[in-house]
C-alpha cells in the first residue's frame, strides 16, 4: 500500500471534479454472461411459494458474482462465525484528525511502529496517556461509503450472531445522513480493528473528507477497505474517485452492496452491474451482496458470512483462530 500523503487539495473539490466516463462494457462476457431464463439463477419464485422464496432471487450472486474466486467451505465459514458469535467487540477510539489516533500520536514522539514489540513487551518505556494494549499494533480494515448507506449497521450485523434477530448495537447507528462525524474504531477480539468512517456526499464536511483520505493514505495497519454502495441508488462520482484513488494506490478493496432486501427487480439489478464496469477493475475486487434486516420473507443476513471470511482473509487469520478477552 502506498504511504505516500495525499497533497493539500481539497478532497470535497477533487471530488466534485471528477468526471466519470460512462461505460457499456459488459461484466460478463462469453460463456460466462447471465442468462436469466435458462440458467434459473435469478428465475422469480413461484406464485404459491412467492412469500416464503422471496430472499432466494439474489442471494446467489454471492456466488455468482465471485467465480473468480474460491468460496470458502462450509466448515470454514462455521469456524469464522463462531469466533464472530463469541468475539468481544470494544470501542476504543473516535478521531476527527488522523494525528490524534493514539498509536499515531506516539510514534510522532518515539518515531516506532507500535506500542508493542512481537513478544508483548513495551517499546515506549515510562508511561503513556494511553494503556499499552490501546497501542498494541492489530490489522485494520475500514468501512467506507456515503452517508447513510449502512456501515454503521453492517459493523453491527458483523458481531451479532444469526440466532439473533435483532443486531447488536456496538456503532451508533441513524437514519440522519452524516451522523458519524468521526473515525470511530474497535477492537473485535484483540485480533483485528474495524474501523467506521464519516460518510461522504450529503451533510458531510471537507474536514470529514480529509480525515478519511489521510487514513487511507498514512495507516500502516491498514489491510483492507470495504466500499459500500447502496442496492437502492446509483454508483456516485465519490465512489468512483475513491476506487480510482485505492486502485492507483495500491490499497486492497472489496464492494459490499447493502440493502438488497428492498431490490425489488433482481434481473434488473444483474444488468446494472453488468453495464457498470465494477467487474472489470484492475483489482478485481469482489462483490459482496447484503441485507442486514430479517423478516417473515427474509429469514436470515445474506452475505455476512462471505464478509467475516473476507476479513479473516485481509488480516491473514487462520479459520480456527480464537478471539482473545481484551484487557486495558
């Protein structure tokens, strides 16, 4: 990942500068392209089962859309909910300056890496503002989006287990655009942080903008981000800027699309993004399709299991790892 500091141009600015040139490109090519009737992949449910079958016409894009690469077993998708299920998460920090983040502001006066060396011992000696574990180096990955597209709630659909109907609440959640004003970061089982970004597009501020874009330039524990888009609403010229700008900076991402309970027309969907061009990005990033409520019609969260595997995988965690209890 590139560690090079965005210059001082306004990131709201670039943003509004940007222009995205429209594409026709097919997703799928060949063999490969969607075909809706015969292959039965998107087929409407019958009339007499229409309610109970609802959830069933997109949760295989899933698979689909990822056949570029190896879905995980069952026995590893198993293995990573349960560290999910039994995992503490613990909010540590909110920033609205990149150099406020405790671990940053230490290694401005020390000049390291970390709070901790490989073998849990101090690397600042005396006593710090901060407990030693809230300086304690753990991979990160981010959680990007417009405002209101939901990830606060796809970090509470993360922690909450799929016995439970009702999510979690560890990120503040609203349905007032730009609430989270913040980085806002957690420790989930002393194995990875997770950390909320402001949204960007309506009611945000440049000062939101740019404590983003300082992260995704600077953080050296940063090992993934999570781009989400709205199932509901069209990819935005901020999205764009942001692939283009993690594409060209060597910066891993993947595509969630939150909110596909309310798509009402799944073929119609299929070729949105078959004209979008999302497939045919230099990083082929995968897509990842979500609900994050249940309902009679919906009966479980689609799509958060692929991401759970796809963090373990960012942070190079082993399936069978154990969360740890975290002590301050």
């Amino acid at each position: 990942m590139s560690s090079g500091k965005i210059s001082g141009r306004n990131a709201i600015n670039i943003v509004k500068n940007v222009k995205v040139k429209p594409t026709s490109d097919s997703l799928i090519s060949g063999s490969n392209k969607v075909n809706v009737k015969r292959s039965g992949l998107l087929s409407k449910p019958h009339k007499k089962h229409a309610s109970s079958d609802k959830s069933h016409s997109w949760i295989n894009l899933n698979k689909y859309m990822n056949n570029s690469y190896a879905y995980p077993s069952a026995s590893q998708l198993n293995a990573i909910n349960h560290f999910f299920n039994r995992a503490e998460c613990k909010y540590e920090w909110s920033v609205a300056d990149f150099g406020n983040i405790p671990s940053e502001q230490m290694k401005s006066v020390y000049g390291h890496n970390s709070g901790m060396n490989h073998e849990g011992g101090k690397l600042y000696n005396g006593k710090t503002r901060y407990p030693f574990q809230l300086l304690n180096p753990l991979p990160e990955i981010a959680f990007l989006g417009k405002t209101n597209v939901g990830k606060s709630t796809i970090l509470n659909n993360l922690i909450t287990s799929f016995k439970q109907k009702d999510l979690d609440v560890h990120a503040r959640m609203s349905n007032r655009a730009g609430f989270t004003k913040t980085l806002n970061c957690y420790n989930v089982g002393n194995k990875f942080r997770i950390i909320d970004t402001p949204g960007y597009g309506f009611h945000s501020a440049i000062e939101q903008g740019n404590v983003t874009l300082d992260y995704l330039s600077n953080r050296k524990e940063l090992k993934r981000c999570f781009l989400l888009i709205s199932a509901k609403k069209e990819i935005s010229e901020h999205d764009r800027y942001l692939m283009d700008l993690m594409t060209e900076s060597g910066i891993p991402f993947e595509l969630i699309f939150s909110k596909m309970d309310k798509v009402t027309d799944v073929d119609e969907f299929v070729q949105w993004i078959d004209s979008s061009g999302l497939r045919n990005l230099p990083t082929l990033p995968k897509l990842i399709f979500t609900n994050s409520m249940v309902s009679k019609f919906i009966k479980k969260r689609y799509g958060v299991d692929l991401l759970r595997y796809s963090i373990f995988e960012a942070c190079n965690l082993d399936s069978s790892v154990k969360p740890e209890r975290i002590k301050y």
